[in-house]
C-alpha cells in the first residue's frame, strides 16, 4: 500500500525546491525522491530534480509506507500531564518528531500513542492521528491530543479562534533590553536558504510578545516567557534573530549571535490553556522541564529569584495584564 500526495504548482520554481518546502524536507533528499521514480508531473513520471516547473501544472508524489505502521523497537516514552476519554496533554521530549513524513526514519510520537493502543482521532489522516498541533523536534513541552473527531473539531477551532494559547519559555543571548517588548514582523519561507524561515516583506503577519522573567549570574543569558499571536512555523526563533538574539542551543537561527551552547535548544512550551471540549470549563496545563533545561537554569541562574516567576499563574496574568 502506497502513500500519495497531489500538489498544484502555483508559481515557477525547480522541483526539488518545490517539494522540499511542501514536504518539509531538504533539497537532497527530494532530490533522492525524485531520481527513484517517486514523482509524476501532469501525469508522467520525471526523473529531472532541477525541471523547472510551471504555474498549474499536477504533481503527484508516490511513496512506500513504513513496513509497519508502529517501529519494531521504541525505546522512549513520553509523560502524560493529564488524560481522560475526549483527550490527552503531554509533555513531549526535545528530539522527538510529532509525526511521521517521508524525511522521518526514527519513531515518532504518533508511533508512540498508537504502540500504546491509545485511541486517536482521525480527522487529520492515518500519519497524523489524534495531532491538532504540533511542535519543532527540538522543541520540549506540553501538547494536547485528541482521542475522538469530536474533540479533535473543537480544539482545532479553538487553536484557529485563538482561544487556545500556549506560553513558550526559552533561555536566549544575550537578553532583551526591554522587560517587555513585542515584535510583529511578517514571516515566509528565506528565499536564500529554503530550509529556514525568515522576516520577508509581504510575508504571513507574525507577532510574538516577549516577557522577561530573569537574567543569569553574569547577565550574558535571559530567561523569557513568549506568547504567540499568530503560529508561523519557527516563529519564535525568527522573530528573536532579526533582533540579534538566539536561543541557546539553536544552531540553525541566530546561529552565530551567541557563544553559549547547549545540549539541545532550550525552547520548552510550559503551559497550554483551552475549553475543555465536553465540559467546556477552561483548563490550564503546565510540563516540567527536563533534565537539560533544568540543569542549565540551575548552573545560570540564582534559582530562589527565577523560582517566584517561573509560575504559569505569574506568567498567564502578565501577559494578560499587558496585552489583553
């Protein structure tokens, strides 16, 4: 049995360009797709990464599934924050993918839930099941699964109203100037390097509030809180770079503003709040850090100060005082 996805074209552009930002996946490996037969044009198969295609011309792309739907072996798992019939909140490890996709060759979360047995709606298709949002691989933190379509509808419309809301925490370099700021800069694909995003006049409107919850021992780190207004893919690591800072640990944006290094990025999504879809009373969920992030605050920061405003209530009230 075979996966397949249909594309329209909708402005000049080489092929393996067009399926690396459509896939989410880079040139090469598109371009490997495309030399073993995998992709037609109008209907016939091309064997050409650098075809230049036009404007509304049908691409079809044919891939294998996975043998098994679940990996053999998954040598993980996953804390669950909370759970009952409707849905799930998790706390998602960094450096667990959410879904499986052509690019992805390691177990994913949806693999997990499904090795679990644990029932998963279906409205997003048989590789994103029970998925209403999803987060970077790197990225840590809370997420919230659906388990029924019904759930899965009233969360989804939630996170398009905005009613659903999530609260990043990241440590950058170096800090912000301002206790509070916001940057409200459009976002689209980099046009010099189609893997990253980046500020782009004419791009998607993108705006981002940043709280400042505390600087390090030397004060060359911050730890800051960050609400998203909008959800642009890698939002908060765009809007940091065009103001010369970076997350620590991200070697992908801001990569040469900072010299101080982590483990693994430190951008945690701490809490999440939305209607419960059943009993529809607002529900608040916070995820602890894990071992990296935690032990990094520990070393950097004098933890009595950052322990009074690493509260989702202090968090939540602040922004809502401020841009409410």
């Amino acid at each position: 049995m075979e996966q397949q996805s249909n594309f329209k074209v909708e402005y000049s552009q080489r092929l393996d360009l067009f399926l690396a930002e459509r896939l989410n996946q880079t040139r090469s490996q598109s371009a490997n797709l495309i030399k073993k037969g995998a992709v037609s044009v109008d209907g016939k198969i091309t064997l050409k990464p650098g075809l230049k295609l036009k404007a509304s011309q049908e691409i079809e792309i044919e891939f294998p599934q996975k043998e098994c739907s679940v990996p053999m072996e998954i040598d993980f798992d996953v804390e669950i924050v909370y759970e009952d019939d409707s849905l799930m909140v998790i706390n998602k490890p960094s450096g667990l993918t959410v879904h499986p996709a052509p690019s992805v060759k390691d177990a994913t979360l949806v693999d997990w839930l499904k090795h679990k047995g644990i029932r998963l709606s279906t409205i997003s298709g048989e590789e994103r099941h029970g998925i209403v949002h999803r987060l970077d691989k790197g990225t840590s933190g809370v997420m919230v699964v659906a388990k029924t379509n019904e759930a899965h509808a009233a969360l989804a419309k939630q996170l398009e109203d905005k009613s659903m809301g999530r609260y990043y925490l990241a440590v950058i370099a170096p800090p912000l100037k301002e206790e509070i700021s916001i940057i409200d800069k459009p976002i689209s694909r980099n046009p010099s390097n189609r893997i990253k995003m980046g500020i782009v006049q004419g791009g998607k409107e993108a705006k981002t509030a940043f709280l400042s919850l505390g600087l390090s021992k030397t004060q060359k780190e911050q730890l800051i809180a960050c609400k998203l207004f909008t959800g642009r893919t890698h939002q908060i690591r765009v809007h940091l770079e065009s103001v010369s800072r970076q997350i620590v640990g991200d070697g992908v944006y801001g990569a040469n503003i900072a010299k101080v290094t982590a483990e693994r990025i430190l951008l945690h999504a701490y809490t999440i709040y939305f209607k419960h879809p059943i009993t529809q009373k607002r529900v608040f969920f916070s995820a602890k850090f894990d071992k990296v992030f935690e032990g990094f605050l520990e070393k950097k920061f004098e933890m009595e100060k950052l322990n009074e405003k690493i509260i989702p209530e202090y968090i939540h009230n602040s922004f809502t005082d401020t841009w409410s």
